[in-house]
C-alpha cells in the first residue's frame, strides 16, 4: 500500500517536471531534460502495473533498469554536450550506458547470488569507464556537472546491494523505493536546472527548437 | 483461417514492395525504402508464426508495436531528410518514434483497462510531439507529405481502439488486420512511391548506393 | 561438464583480451576492440547462467544473437571505419547487422522447422547487403579485411545449421560451442589484432581517447 503510494507520488512528480521542461525547452535548449522525466514516467507507471497485487513484487522491479538504459542513455548525451565528447569518444560514452544497464538488468534477474554479484561487478567496469572518460573531458569550468555522477548515479548500485533485489541489508521495500525516487529526482530534474547554464547553446539553436 | 490468409497477403505484398525498393534504390537514393518494407515482413512472419493455431490470438498481437519500433523509426528518418530537420530536432525525432510504439507494446499487453488508456494516453504525448516538430519544419513545397502522417500514422491507434485488442468495437480480427494492412501499405509503400521526388539526393549520393 | 568448462574458458579468453584491448585502446584508436570482447563477456555468463542445470540446454542458446546483435554492431561499426563508408551507406551498414541478429534470434526460437528456415533464409537477404556494401567501397589495400566477413562472420550460420539447435547434423553441443568460440576469436580478436593498422587513426585522435 505504502509502495503504491510512493510509486504514484513518483510519477505525478516526474509528469509535473516533464510538463516544466516540456514548457521551458528553448531555455534549456534541447527536447532531452523533458524526455528524460517523460521516460522515467513511462518506467514507473510500468512498475506500478507490474507489481501492484503481486505476491512478489521485489523479483518485478528489473524494468527498472530497462527504463534506465533509455533515459540514462540520454542524461549521458547531455553530459557529452556539456563536457564536450565527440567522435569515438561520444560515440564511446553513448554506448557504455546502456551497457551498464543491461548489467543492471541481468544483475536483477540473476538466477542466484553469484551471477547477482558477478553481473553487478562487471557493470562497474563501463560504469569506471563512463566516469573516466567524462573526467578526462572536463575542465574546471563545469567540473562541478561530475558530482552528478559521484553521487548521484552511484546511489543506484548501493541502494540495489542494499535492497530485498540483492542482499536485503534494508528490508523495507517503501524505504528503498523511496531511496530510489531521491536519487531519480537528483540526477534527472536537480541535474538539468543546476545545469541549465552548460546546455543552453546559441539563440539560433534555440529558437529552432519546435 | 481468413487471418492467416490475410497475414501472408501481407507478407507477399511487403516481400514485393521489398524488392522493387531494393532494386529501384538508387532512383530512391536511399536503402530505407527496402529496409522499411522488409522489417515488415519480418514482423508478419512472427504474427504469423505467434497466432496460427494460437487459442488466444489477439493477445499476441503486440509483437506488430516492436516491429513498428524499427520500421517507424527509419520512416521518421526519411521524413526528417525530407523536411530537413538536424542536429537536436533530428535526434528528438528519432527518439519520440520508438517512444511511440514502446507506449503502442506497453498498451497491448496491459493487466487491465486502466493502464490500456494510461499507456495509450501518455504514447499521444510523444506522437504529437513529433507532428510538432515535423509540421513547423515543413516548407509549402513538401507539406503534402505531413498528409501521411496525420492519416496514415494516426489510423493506427484509431484501429488499435476499435479492435479486440482493446475496446473490441468491430469485433472481427481479420476486418482489423485488413484495416492495419491498408494503413501499412499507404505509410510504408505509397509514402514511398509518392516521396521519390524529396527524397533523392543529387547524383553522386544516389550513385555511391551499393 | 564439457559445456560449462568450454563456456567458462570463453569467458576467461574474453576477458583477457577485453583487458588486453582496453589497455591498448591508444594504440587501435578506438574503445570498440574492448567494448566487443566485454559483451561477448556477458553474452557468454549468460548463457553460463541459463543452461547450467538446465534439462533443455539447446532451447536457451537464442540469447547468444542478442549479445551479436550488439557485439557484431560495433563490429560492423569498425568495419564501416576501415573501408570509409559514410552517410547513408554508414547507417544502412548499422542497421543491417543488428536486423541480420534478429532473424537469428527468430531462427533460433521459431516454434518449427518452416518458420526456423524461413527465418534463416530471410537473414541472408540483409547478410548478403552488408558484403555487398562493404566489397563495394573495399579498395586493394583493405580488401584482406572482407575475408573477416567472408570466412569468419559466415561461419556462424553454417554452425547453427550443423547444430542441435536446428538440423542437429552435428549431435554434440561441446562441439558446436567449440566450433563458435574459434569463430568468435577468429572474427573479434584476430580481427581486430590483424586490422590494427587500418583502425588507427591519426595521433592526436588516439590522444583523446580517455
């Protein structure tokens, strides 16, 4: 019951903050900041169908991570603008973040405990890879943007190897849902309007966003 | 019995258009013509393969939204050449098409009529998104093809509404299929035919096709 | 016993050589080399993880064409590099390979024998265009290349039809999993190892990478 109410609460605040950047699109110069909450509605609808009336909803959570793999592909597009990445390199970190998703995936369905943490350990290797390449790319200017990164996008595995998915460390499921929204609403919504100043290109490119 | 028949109708005619856009693709300048039609070949095949002999054959319908996933999102590709979207409209367009019809699965295999509407709803959002996008981009010249989109694209989720795989207003499969094959045939081959002029590039792009 | 020890040492050569590319990833120009091995990886644990213990083994091999569908891509994407495909031939060559693994996904999980050759048949058409476009703009000097695509990524339909999987001409899965790990190493790192020279870039896109 509390579960349910929480997945809802999560999708009325990812509908609301869809709809703001929906509205305010040409302030932040691109389609992607209002994708990404529309997607991560999308998810969280998916989760509340799935799991609402199941008798264990925990083994239903992995479309989660399915989700991830579409809207983190398209945070990290944002972020390869905002650092800068082109050619092999963009390419590069544009398919290292589905890849850490799918680990994600397989990690959460994981037929036992062993795959769980040897799915789990080889996603960080993309996850390294991803951070390392954004890294290298930044300049002091917007090196504050890698702190989403640190931690925000790092409070996924741990709230997971906490959670009744893995090593059930919490054991309440509304808590770690809950985890999880805090961290949804960090790197998705508080990510793009810390941001706005970095994405924002031209008045020309702006304005021909329709 | 009259489904199956109808389905590798479907088949044959999508297996032909295939082979006259392959052999015609330098006129078309482009290999998306042929791709479009041969996706769709594949996706009957497997509706074929799903529903023959099947106790519950609408229910396994959804795998056409998945084909449409692919097929849909080479047909944006060529709209976008042809009204010459770039940059961050293009990658929008290309991204708001598979978002349709991730909505268009999510809405056929829904639990109940609730989430049917939610996911058919919220798939609206995306779909006129990219009329938006595609419409401010047109010029007098190639707004005719936009007609493509608002009656060709749009009788699918007309027909998914009408169908048993929803509301069952019309309650025959193979009057639907027969509805979805004409909607297919005048937005992957009419569209085409009609679309030669804009979509040729100059001589040397059509020559360089393999 | 054989199949799972034959597994875990693809894994294990997999490994080795995505750590070996990784840390020569200056020197090949590009994070593909790894990125290939990496998720032959994972395609192998899961495969590990589905058959170990399974009383039908053979039926959960399909998911070894997804892991190509994404490995092969990057592959293909190497392949488009060295012999300068660009614009639309690019994307078609990109497009191509992906639905090739998917008709092999469909083989490989059709309800019967009609459908499984069909399937088959059917992923020659876009196999037989991708040769077509990468012979095309091969020239003397890279020629040598194709022979990767001829002999190697050729070998891969002509086991699947020796297999249990399909015809079982062949009866012993150790040796079908054997016959494609040698065409796995052959095409993904005697590949890359043999094509160095053709990848690399100039210095300073080697530089960038991360």
């Amino acid at each position: 019951m509390y579960m349910t109410t929480l997945l809802i609460t999560a999708t009325i605040i990812f509908g609301l903050s869809a709809l703001y950047f929906f509205t305010f699109r040409k302030q932040y110069g691109s389609h992607f900041p209002w994708l990404v909450s529309f997607i991560t509605v999308i998810s969280y609808l998916v989760i509340i169908m799935n799991t609402s009336g199941a008798v264990d909803p925990v083994s239903l959570l992995w479309t989660r991570w399915v989700g991830y793999g579409v809207s983190c592909t398209l945070l990290t597009a944002s972020m390869v603008k905002i650092f800068g990445l082109t050619g092999n390199q963009k390419t590069t970190a544009l398919i290292l973040t589905p890849l850490i998703m799918l680990t994600g995936v397989l990690a959460a369905i994981a037929s036992n405990v062993t795959f769980l943490i040897l799915f789990f350990a080889i996603g960080m290797v993309p996850f390294l890879a991803l951070i390392a390449l954004l890294k290298k790319a930044s300049t002091p200017k917007n090196a504050s943007v890698l702190n989403y990164v640190y931690f925000g996008w790092m409070a996924f595995p741990v709230i997971f190897l906490l959670s009744p998915e893995s090593f059930s460390v919490v054991e309440s499921l509304p808590l770690i849902l809950g985890a999880y929204l805090i961290a949804d609403v960090f790197t998705k919504i508080v990510f793009y309007v810390t941001s706005r100043k970095f994405l924002r290109g031209n008045r020309e490119e702006r304005e021909s966003l329709g």
